[in-house]
C-alpha cells in the first residue's frame, strides 16, 4: 500500500465558488509527471537517431519504426521488444557525392528513413533521404525478419531529399501520395501522385509558395454521395502569403485538396492536378496580431457517423518571436468541403507595373465548376473525367488555386491555449464518460518531450496532465495512434515510446481521482482505486465536467506521524499535493499556521528552522483545490513534532545519524575546517575589500549538503526527496516534485526554498539550516 493512501481524507467545505467569466488564455496542467523509465516503453538503439517515421501493422502486431539508415520492427504491445531490424545505410560513393555538393557527411549525407506505408499486397514502401539522393524500396516481414527488395526506386517527389525539411505522404490504394520538394535545392515543391500516370501540382508560386508541409489524410467522399462525388486527399500546410498586401513576408496556413480520380487535363494541366484548391485555416488566438502556423493534424471520424461529421483537429504555434503560445483548432470537414465546393475564388489582379493584389473574384464562373472533382453533373454533359475537361475550366483553376474564404475553427476560437512547450504532434482519441457523453481527448507531443493530455469541456480548457516520455527533454516528432492496442506511440530523435492512454492509479485518493476529471477514469470504493472506467463492472464515481469531489465518501482520518527534534535544530515535514492547481496550507494544533523565516512553507512541505518548544504540537498540511462543483479540502499529512529536551536520546529520535556514529565526528571536523577556512576567506576579502559572504556561504552550504546526503538524512534535500520518492510508486513521485524535474540533480535545499514566492526572503536562515543538521 502507498503511504499517501491513507492520508487522503477530505471533506467539502460549504463556501461558494464563484465561477471565473473569461477562461484564462492559458492553461496549466494539473499534474506534471517528471521522466521516469516506467512512464513509458521505451525503445532505443545504441548508436541509432531520429526516430520519427512510424507504421502500425495491427495485422501483424507490429510497430515498423524508421530511424536514420534502420528500420525496426517491434512488438506492437511492448515496443521495448525488437523482433527484427534491416539497415539501410548509403554508400562510401554515395557519401562522397553529397559532400562534394557542400553537404555535413556525418548529418545530411546519411539515409534518414522518412515514408513507411503499407501496400495492398501486404508489403511495405520504404523511402529514404539517402545521402540529398532520395530512393525507395520495397520492404517485408517474412518469417519474423525485416527484408529490403533493394529495387532502388527513384524517390524524387516522393521522399524529401533534405532530411531537415518537413514533408507529408499518404499511401491510397497502392498510390503514394507525397508533398516534399522535388530537386535538389528544395526550390521545387510539389503535392505528387505517384500511379502509372504521375499528377503533380504546377511550379507556380500561386500553387505552392515556399511551403512547409504538415501532414496528409484521405476522405471518403464518394460514399453515399447524391452528386456522385470523388473521395478526396487533403494537405495541411504553411506558406508565405502570395494574397497580403505586406511589405515583410507573412506565412499563413492553409488546406488543399485533391480528387483521387484526377488525371490532370488533356492540353491544360497536362499531368498537372485538376483539382488543386486551397483555402487559408484560421486559428485565432487572442492577442495575436500574426496569424498563427500550422504544426499538426488529426482526422477524427466516428464510424458510426458519415464522413462529413469528422473533425480535423489540428495544432498551430506563434509565428512571432516573441510569443510563446501554442493552440489547437477544430474543423468540421463539411465546413471546408463547403468552401471549396460553392466558395469564391481569389483572383491576381495587376496594380501598378510589378505589384499582383489578390481579390475576390466577381464574374463569370464557368461550368464544369473549377476545381471540382468528375460528379453526375459532370458525366451527364459528357464529362466523364478530368482529361475531358474543356480549356476554360481548366485555365481559370490555373489561375486561381485559392478560395477566397479563410477557414474558420468550430466556435471560432481554440480549444486549447498553452504558454511555452510547443506543441508539436497531436492524436485526438474520443472516449465515453461515465455520464454517457463522449468526450475528445487530445494528446499533444512538446518540444520539450513531454505529452500533454487535455480535454475541452464545454468551452473550458482543461489539462489533465503532463508526462515527460524523454530524458533529455527530445522534441515528439511523431504520434500514432493504434485503437487495437488502445496505445499511443511517440518517436523522438532519442527513441519511441509507448504509453496507454490513462494511468488511473496516478491518484491515490478519490478526491483526486474525481478532481482530475479524467473521462478515462473513476473511483472504485469496493477497492479502494483509480480505475480505467472500461474495465470496471462497478458503477465509479466520475465527475468529469464538474470535478465534484463531494461524490466521494468519507474517508478514514489521517494516521499522524511522530517527528522530534532538538531545540535549535530544524525539520522538514513533507506534504506533495497530486495538483499544481492546489493551494496548500498547514495548522498547528488545528488554527492556521503563519509562515515566518523559521517556518517556511515550501512547495512540498513544511520547514522549521531553529525549533523552539512552542513548535511542538500537531502539524497538519491541507490541500484546496478549486473546481465547478466547489473548493476541496482534505488533509494530505499529519505531523505529531515534538521537541525533545537535552541531548541523551539524541540517537532514538534520529535513527541514521546513530548508523554513521564515526562520521558524524568526521563530519565536525570538515564543518571546523570549513569554518576555518571560512574565516580565513573572510580575512583574506576583507583584506582585499571585497564583499565576500554570499559566494562563500553558497560554496560552503553545497558541499555540505552533498555530505549531508551521503548520509541519507537530510529531507530537505533535493536528490533525496527525488530518489525517495522513484523508489516509491514511480508514477506517484510525479505529483510529489512535479516542479523540480527541470533541475539539473545536485542542487541543495536553499534552491527549493528560493523558489517559493516569498524566494526573497528566503537566504541566510536555511544556509544556517544546513549547517546546523550537519553538526548534528
Ligand atoms: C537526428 O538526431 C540527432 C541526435 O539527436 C539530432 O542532432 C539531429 O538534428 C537529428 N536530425 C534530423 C534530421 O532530425
Ligand atoms: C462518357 O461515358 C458514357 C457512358 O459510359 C459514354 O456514353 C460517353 O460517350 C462518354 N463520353 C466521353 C466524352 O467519353
Ligand atoms: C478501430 O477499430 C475498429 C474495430 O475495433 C475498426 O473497425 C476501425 O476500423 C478501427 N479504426 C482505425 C482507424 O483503425
């Protein structure tokens, strides 16, 4: 049994909690759960980077991961179990070209494996960078091995040939769709598809100017479709702007779209895209002048709904310097197949001799529509595909790719705001709560390696959690998704990591478990856990839109410990709270305890410097968390400290200093040496004039502390909370240190108190603390 369990008493105090009008433009997590090995699977291989390229073969439980020159195929389940690799690496000839043509031969000139897709006979299309000289292959998993065909397909079009640029693919019905830049230089995006016929966009900077492509998906469109439609193949992207009227370049972001049937036209856009649209998407996020870039898209389709019910979740960040915000909109398809399908267009118009300004265009549209995919309509006037289309359509989408409407989000506003980690990737999952909604979970990767788990309720923004999955902090370059294995999966350049889409048993108590409004998870009371809801026969207790902890029964009081400590010693009593969103707050002997410099309140407890006999009594920590239903209090410890007279027990009350009796002797005489050479720094500055006590007190403080450490005695020590707590419930020390986890180790305890509020108060009575424990 965890030894917070039974601390986890609370009870709802009756005080009105008057409901905030403006959501604050960012939210917090409400829990931080630092790296620990057991937050994920993980897989790495010694020596092998960049990890960014994923296919699921639920068919095969497999996970096919593609790094740099390795492609690695790992049980689906436990990625951390490899059952087979292939390498892939370039030539020595290879490598010599691409240096000679001023390229990094230990970065740039390696094949970095960027397109993994399934084909219809079961096989994998495997393409990498190869050394600025991009190539595809065939690949199978046969008998439990990994085997490339070595048919060295050329990869132009299909695979970016800079492994630094971001690129975009899709594999449908054996037709690989792909938008990277064809040559060289990166001068020549495209949006390709690769069949018997190739279509490709045209080299036009009113097609495509200067993109960076985000991600690609596919539309069933043609399924019950009155108009006989096509299915379609969407492209998110950013771009610099051709319609602004701006003298700096501005970057928007936009989604294209294409008919799978196209086949470019007969004497226009021969073997060009027919088809090609564009609209800008918007993500307004308040206080923002510059529209904000795209990052990532999910497709979202319930399968129970028609196409035109799925939602196109996706991620965006500043594009100015000086802001730190990331955001997520929502889209309904049928919001942007609208657009495109009965939208204006935005027609160039010259002004002046050199200067196009893009507006709306007003006249005469002809028939067949623009842009539009072969429908009934069509065939009925003898159109029976692209290639029949006449000249005047064909020239005016030439023309004019861009819709004249900007997309705008559901509710015209983010669902999601955050201040610093940017986000990166996202996977959004639709669950269904206790209350019988469905709600959508978005899973968000950072640049910081952590994910974020957050949910929308009804309008109010709410953060679940942060898990670091990285160590060192590694950009998320890629999430999947398997809703066989109910697991996401994450690739960084470090390694993959895999992790389920709720850990319940994060929190210890109901009142936890019910203020984290995980629509995951509810508390069972037969047992007495944080339970995943889909696999419990018992009703829980959930309250997910509310966070209304008063559903939770009574729990046992808390079980107080006894403390003691010598008149002028000091003692830290420890009191983690699970929520950053949680105030904490102690008595003694049950009024309010005021902070002063001898009684420090720190983020996880509680400090008593210089102990008097009026610091005996009874400790306790509350914590108060605020939510819709109310504000939750409950008893997370419960001290009993005692002051303990004279000095004969001194070894019954503190245990491990009687195991290091010999040192303790030790330890005086380097506390006398340091004190001497102290002074004798002291003399020697104030000799020299200089004001010398800070640096000397730090110096001193540090070294004592890690001795003090050595012992395994001093609580207040940063390295001994942090192991304590792993080697309790790993998951558990998350909401014990949430905040520290961005320290680097060795700090001393001076640096956790300055990181409290009242930091400026804080200096020279906890160097004092230190000094004194350690004379103990
Ligand atoms: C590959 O990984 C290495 C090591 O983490 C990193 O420095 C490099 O930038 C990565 N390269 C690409 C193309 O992402
Ligand atoms: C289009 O298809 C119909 C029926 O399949 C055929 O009768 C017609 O001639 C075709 N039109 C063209 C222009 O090929
Ligand atoms: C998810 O699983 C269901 C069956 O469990 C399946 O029908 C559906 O196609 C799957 N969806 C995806 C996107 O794989």
């Amino acid at each position: 049994m965890h030894p917070l369990l039974p601390l986890c008493v609370f009870w709802l105090l009756p005080l009105a909690w008057t409901l905030e009008e403006d959501t604050p433009l960012d939210c917090v997590p409400r829990r931080s759960v630092p790296y620990h090995r057991d937050n994920a699977h993980l897989f790495h291989e010694e020596g092998v980077f960049n990890y960014s390229t994923m296919l699921l073969r639920e068919d095969l439980d497999l996970l096919l991961l593609g790094a740099r020159e390795a492609v690695y195929a790992l049980d689906l389940k436990d990625i951390s179990k490899k059952l087979a690799s292939v390498k892939w690496e370039v030539t020595q000839r290879q490598k010599d070209e691409c240096r000679n043509k001023g390229k990094n031969p230990e970065t740039e000139c390696k094949n970095y494996i960027r397109i993994l897709h399934q084909t219809e006979d079961n096989r994998m299309y495997v393409c990498g960078t190869n050394a600025f000289d991009p190539e595809c292959d065939y690949m199978s998993y046969t008998n439990g091995k990994l085997t490339l065909e070595k048919k060295a397909e050329d990869g132009k079009g299909k695979c970016p040939f800079d492994p630094f640029q971001r690129y975009a693919s899709i594999m449908v019905e054996n037709n690989l769709y792909s938008a990277t830049s064809m040559n060289f230089l990166g001068s020549e995006p495209v949006l390709m598809r690769s069949s018997p016929v190739s279509i490709r966009t045209e080299f036009k900077s009113s097609w495509l100017h200067e993109p960076n492509f985000v991600s690609m998906t596919q539309m069933p469109e043609s399924y019950m479709s009155e108009e006989g439609d096509d299915d379609k193949v969407y492209l998110f992207f950013s771009e610099t702007a051709v319609e602004c009227d701006c003298f700096n370049k501005l970057v928007v972001s936009r989604v294209a779209r294409v008919c799978k049937g196209d086949l470019g036209g007969q004497r226009t856009l021969q073997k060009k895209w027919t088809s090609f649209l564009k609209a800008r998407m918007d993500c307004p996020v308040l206080e923002s002048q510059l529209p904000y870039i795209i990052q990532d898209t999910y497709r979202l389709c319930d399968p129970q709904q028609p196409w035109k019910d799925c939602l196109f979740y996706a991620i965006f960040r500043s594009q100015s310097d000086t802001s730190d915000l990331s955001a997520v909109c929502a889209y309904r398809v049928s919001d942007i197949s609208k657009v495109f399908a009965e939208g204006k267009y935005k027609t160039p118009v010259p002004v002046e001799t050199s200067f196009v300004k893009w507006v709306m265009y007003s006249g005469d549209v002809p028939v067949p529509r623009p842009g539009a995919c072969i429908d009934n309509a069509a065939r009925k006037a003898g159109i029976n595909q692209t290639l029949d289309l006449p000249d005047r359509t064909l020239q005016f989408i030439k023309d004019r790719p861009l819709m004249d409407q900007a997309i705008q989000p559901i509710g015209e506003k983010p669902l999601l705001v955050r201040r610093g980690a940017t986000f990166t990737r996202i996977i959004v999952n639709q669950v269904q709560a206790a209350d019988g909604e469905k709600y959508s979970v978005m899973f968000i990767g950072t640049e910081e390696g952590t994910m974020l788990k957050a949910v929308n309720y009804n309008g109010e923004m709410f953060i679940i959690e942060e898990v670091q999955l990285f160590q060192p902090p590694e950009p998320i370059k890629i999430l999947k998704f398997s809703n066989v294995t109910g697991q996401l999966y994450a690739g960084s350049d470090y390694g993959a990591a895999q992790i389920p889409l709720a850990t319940c048993g994060r929190s210890l108590c109901c009142m936890d478990c019910v203020l984290a409004r995980d629509p995951y998870c509810g508390w069972d009371i037969v047992v007495q856990e944080c339970v995943l809801l889909s696999n419990s026969l018992r009703g829980l207790i959930q309250s997910v839109k509310e966070g209304n902890a008063s559903l939770c029964p009574g729990a046992d009081p808390v079980k107080p410990m006894n403390q003691s400590i010598w008149p002028g010693g000091n003692l830290k009593l420890r009191c983690p709270s699970p929520s950053n969103m949680a105030k904490t707050s102690w008595e003694q002997d049950g009024s309010p305890l005021t902070p002063s410099t001898r009684l420090q309140l720190l983020r996880d407890g509680l400090l008593i410097l210089n102990a008097t006999d009026s610091d005996t009594g009874r400790y306790s920590c509350l914590t108060a968390e605020h939510s819709k239903a109310g504000l939750f209090t409950t008893t997370v410890a419960e001290y009993q400290v005692r002051v303990a007279p004279g000095s004969g027990d001194r070894n019954a009350i503190l245990p491990w200093a009687q195991m290091d009796g010999p040192s303790v002797a030790g330890l005086q005489a380097v506390v006398v040496l340091l004190v001497v050479s102290l002074l004798a720094l002291l003399a020697w500055n104030f000799y020299k004039g200089h004001i010398p006590l800070p640096w000397n007190c730090a110096k001193k403080n540090k070294e004592q502390s890690q001795e003090n450490h050595e012992q395994g005695g001093l609580d207040a020590n940063q390295d001994a909370v942090r192991s304590a707590a792993a080697e309790d419930k790993p998951l558990v020390s998350g909401a014990n240190n949430g905040h520290s986890s961005n320290h680097t180790g060795g700090e001393v305890a001076f640096s956790a108190a300055e990181e409290e509020s009242d930091g400026q108060k804080v200096t020279l009575p906890s160097f004092q603390f230190i000094d004194d424990e350690s004379e103990i």
